[in-house]
C-alpha cells in the first residue's frame, strides 16, 4: 500500500530515464490530505535556512563479526545543499483534492486541506469542478451542506443566497426587487479558489490572491506521463485519515519502519547481515538531488522521488542494476 511505482515525471530531472518496458503493473496510488494542524504548518515554514547539509543514511557495511546497533558509525554528509534563502510557500503550490470517480456532480462537497475547509462542487455553467471556501459570505453556513439549483449555481442551505463559478452572489433571494442590488456587493461573494482537472484529479491552489486568479497559465501541477498511459494500470484510492498528509509523505519515504510496522504484512528482501529476527538492517540510500522542491533518492530496491509539497513515488529497478 505504501509504494507507488512508476516511472519518473517530466518536472524532475533524471540522469535516467526508464523505458516502460522495464515497469510492470504500475500501482499508483493517490491519498487524501487532510489538514495540518497550523501550529504544525508554521513550524515548518519558520525552519527554512539558508544553508543546511543533508546527511544521508547510508551507513557503513557492518561485518558478521560485527553486527551490532552500536557499531554502525554517524553517516557521512554527503550532499550539501545551498538554497540561497529560498523559502517554500506552502500556500503557493497545486494540491490535489479528490480523484473525479469519487465526485457526485450532484452534490457539493466539503473537504479540509492545509486546515482550509473548502467546498468542491461541478458547476456545469462553465463544465469545470470549483472549489470555494466552504462558508457562505452570509451566516458562514457550510455551502457544502446546500446544494445545485435548477440553473446549476451553488445554494446556501440556510438563507438560499445563490453563486456562480466565479463566487459571485446571482441572487439574494429575501432582498427587494426593486431595493439596491445587494447580491453584487464584494461582501456577498463567496472566495474562489483557482481549480484544475489533472490526471483526473480536482487540483486546488489554497491561496485566493487575485494574482494567482490564473496561475494555471504560469505553472500546472506535477505531470505523470504514465497517468496518461492506457498501457499502465491505474488505481485511485481516497480515504480520510486523521492526521496530516505530511505525515503520510513522510512515511511513505521511509523504509526503515517496514521490517517492523509491518512485520509479517509485507515482505522485505532478505538482509545479507541479519542485525535482528525482524530483519532491520542499515537503510542504503542516496539522495542524488535535493532542493526546495524535492528530491530524487536512490535505494537498494530503486528509485523513489518526492515533489514538494505531497507528491512521492517510487519504481523499482529493471532486473539487471544494482539492487
Ligand atoms: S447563511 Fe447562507 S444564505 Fe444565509
């Protein structure tokens, strides 16, 4: 469940590529992301530095005689990253939502990514998912507990205020015809959030800053070719879970729990040196590019990436390379 395999993606540079031949049966997941909680977002945005020296975890062969978790020494720094101040905006990137099969165009749809709750709903004016704040401009009812109206805008549930795709309030139901046009006043729109349909998933972009009103002219989410691909299999899963996605991420890249968290549930390659009866062993891995947005990782087993902020895969080598 952990592993995605595939094979690389066309944002990342990769010394190698992998011709699909050498894939079989692709397994792709996707997740859902759930908020992390603000105190937890602010203190990884706050850790950015300017310099930082990554030390990876390969760690010195230990020998038969030797075997013991004492006798493997600090791994050497091995890459050293210079990022010149960058700092990641976290609120400046594509997230994905929800895998379309999973969206009733019926219904709206509340969900909760970066601690945002938003709404998702197929506005079939512009035949495009939106996504909005899930608070109506009104009384902060949940939009996504109203539902589409006969002209396919989104509607209140508690007062019956009515929005476009574009968030704009089309009707006010209780104002006077006759009385000043309330419903176009900029404090009875609902904030949109830009939205994409990629891999045929609802991307969203958390930030309503009209200088990203068309940010996906300037830059899309991360692309999979083998997304696209009829010749692979594609599964897309989605559950809620009651934590943050970067903590999914994070243990999605991290091999060396597996031996024991999932002890008897996944098998693992058989260590040459066998340090215990669950089979941990030292973690082989070499981190061939890192910066802001990611990294691309070599292991014993093959080549896994992460994509800053919440995209990782990985695909095992083709018989033959190092393994
Ligand atoms: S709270 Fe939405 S219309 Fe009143």
């Amino acid at each position: 469940m952990e592993l995605a395999r595939t094979s690389s993606v066309s944002t990342i540079h990769v010394p190698t590529s992998i011709s699909k031949t050498q894939l079989t049966k692709p397994n792709l997941l996707n997740f859902q992301f759930n908020p992390i909680p603000s105190s937890s977002f602010s203190r990884i945005h706050g850790k950015t530095s300017s310099k930082s020296k990554l030390f990876t975890t390969i760690s010195p062969s230990p020998s038969p005689s030797s075997v013991s978790t004492e006798s493997i020494g600090p791994p050497e720094p091995e890459v050293e990253v210079e990022t010149k101040g960058e700092k990641f905006d976290w609120y400046a990137q594509w997230y994905p939502l929800m895998p379309v099969c999973d969206l009733d165009k019926r219904v709206p749809h509340a969900k909760k990514v970066l601690g945002l709750d938003v709404v998702v709903w197929w506005d079939r004016n512009e035949s495009e998912w939106k996504v909005f704040d899930d608070a109506c401009p009104h009384r902060l009812a949940p939009l996504s507990e109203g539902r589409i109206d006969q002209w396919g805008r989104l509607q209140c549930v508690y007062h019956g205020w009515c929005f476009n795709g574009s968030g704009d309030c089309k009707l006010i139901p209780q104002a006077p015809p006759d009385g000043p046009p309330v419903h176009t006043f900029k404090k009875a729109c609902v904030a949109a959030y830009p939205s994409t349909l990629h891999h045929d998933i609802v991307w969203f972009w958390p930030n309503t800053d009209p200088q990203y009103k068309d940010i996906i002219l300037k830059k899309q989410p991360p692309f999979i070719p083998e997304l696209e691909d009829p010749s692979y299999t594609r599964t897309m899963g989605n559950r809620d879970i009651a934590y943050g996605y970067d903590v999914l991420v994070e243990n999605l890249m991290d091999p060396a729990h597996v031996p024991y968290a999932h002890y008897g549930i996944m098998r693992t390659q058989t260590p040459k040196v066998k340090v215990d009866r669950e089979g941990g062993r030292p973690v082989v891995l070499s981190v061939k590019k890192l910066d802001i947005n990611g990294f691309d990782g070599d292991q014993e087993w093959g080549i896994s990436k992460f994509i800053a902020p919440c995209i990782f895969y990985a695909y095992t080598k083709p018989f033959g390379e190092s393994r």
